[in-house]
C-alpha cells in the first residue's frame, strides 16, 4: 500500500525595515492570515493571504514576491475591479519556496489652508510657519497655527476642518480681539482641508418720513419673494433695497432722498 501525501513548500514574510539618511527602523508589521507565524509550508496550489500594517506617517509601497529560484515578482497589493488595496496580498502558493515582503514609504499627508471667496472677503495665514504654503506636504504629528483675517465689511464666523474619510466638524477657534480668529491644527494620519469661513457684516437701515423699504429673496421654491424692511432693521451688506413712498403718499414737489 502507498499513501501518497502532497509536498510543501516554505513561505516567509517579512516586513522590511524603512531606510532613509537617519539609517534603518521598522515603520509597520506583516503577517500570514490564519496564523501567528511568519515561516509556514504550504502544499502547491494553496492560496494565502498576507496583510500589512504601517504605523502613523507611513503606508505600504509595494510588495515583492520572490521565489528560492530567483523569480521575482512585484505587486501593488490585491487588486479589487480598478482600486488596489496596498494592505493585503494574495498569493497561489507555487511548488517552490518563497518569500513575500513588504516595503513601506512616508505617506503622503497634505494640509490646505483656504478661505471661499478669495482676498475680497478675507485671508488665512499659518503663524507658526511663514514658509508654509497650503496644499504642502506635511508629517505626522506636526502642529500648525493658522489665523483668520476678515477684510473691512466681513466678520469670522467658525472653521470647517475636513481629514480624508471622516465627516467634517466645525470648530471655534480663539477670538483675538481684533477682529482675527486662530486655530491650533495636529496632523495626523489623514489629509486635512481647515477652511475660514467668512460673513458679510450688517447694518442698521433707519427710515425717516412715510417712506417704506423691501428687498427680494429667493424661498425654498426659488421664487423672488419680497421682504419689508422695517425702522431700524439690520440688513446684511450688500442687499440692494428698494425705498418707496407709502402706500396713499406720493413724493413732494421736488422731493428728494
């Protein structure tokens, strides 16, 4: 009787070191699915799954798969219609040993600093780094302090903070008394969009004789509708008011506003 068994085969996974001017270190980890080792035989035809997991201000570059009798292969990571998932690695085990690594690299972390409606209505700039330029690639864990400052005729309302993948939260901010408004900003593991947000200013309309006042906005149907304006309102700058005899007056000979 022959009790004929399929032949294994060694697979290895490492996690290779990042290596810059400041020499090596681990920046992230690798393992097989389904156990805790990094060395395990495998039969022909088998299929394993790698994952790897950089640590904050890193991401994985590329995967190598190479095999004892030299061939090499080199993968982005498991490749899902036309999006790649760089974390994970799929691979048909060949009847020949092998190893898989994995390399990392720096990720790529911006922050842009902006405002809508350009200069006119206001600016933002970074306080504690002049060089800084919004859109710049920064790293994990650098702090920033930006400052709000409205144009004449504009005041500051809040910031809009906006990282990759999350929702985004409004904050507050320091009031500097002047009429500027600064906010503290940690980088972490995500891009970061932080936008000032700017209103135009108010002013009191005060109506003197029998002369009455209405603006026209747009309501929820998008119709003009007519809004009247009473003594002493506050009308926000800019809103074009149309000022009238009222209704049973009309103007005085040579009557002027």
């Amino acid at each position: 009787v022959y009790t004929v068994i399929g032949l294994t085969y060694e697979m290895n996974a490492v996690a290779v070191e990042y290596e810059n001017r400041d020499g090596k270190r681990p920046v992230g980890t690798v393992q097989i699915i389904g156990t805790d080792s990094l060395s395990q035989y495998y039969a022909a035809g088998t299929a394993i799954q790698f994952y790897a997991k950089a640590i904050a201000g890193y991401e994985v570059d590329h995967w190598s798969y190479q095999r004892q009798d030299g061939k090499e292969v080199i993968y982005k990571g498991t490749e899902s219609g036309s999006t790649v998932n760089t974390e994970r690695l799929n691979i048909t085990m060949e009847a020949n040993a092998a190893t898989v690594r994995v390399y990392f690299k720096p990720k790529k972390i911006s922050l842009r600093a902006y405002n809508d409606g350009g200069s006119s209505v206001g600016s933002v700039v970074c306080e504690s780094d002049e060089s800084f330029s919004s859109g710049a690639h920064v790293s994990n864990g650098a702090k920033f302090t930006f400052k709000a400052v409205p144009a004449e005729g504009y005041h500051f309302r809040d910031w809009s903070v906006s990282e990759t993948g999350k929702n985004t939260y409004t904050e507050k901010g320091t009031a500097n008394g002047d009429g500027t408004n600064s906010v503290d900003i940690t980088v972490g593991n995500e891009s970061i969009e932080l936008k000032a947000n700017f209103e135009r200013d108010s002013y009191t309309l005060n109506l003197e004789g029998n002369i009455s006042a209405s603006y026209t906005r747009s309501n929820t149907a998008g119709a003009d509708q007519k809004i009247d304006v009473k003594n002493g309102a506050s009308i926000v700058g800019d809103t074009v008011i149309t000022v009238e005899p009222k209704t049973g007056y009309r103007p005085a000979d040579e009557a002027k506003f």
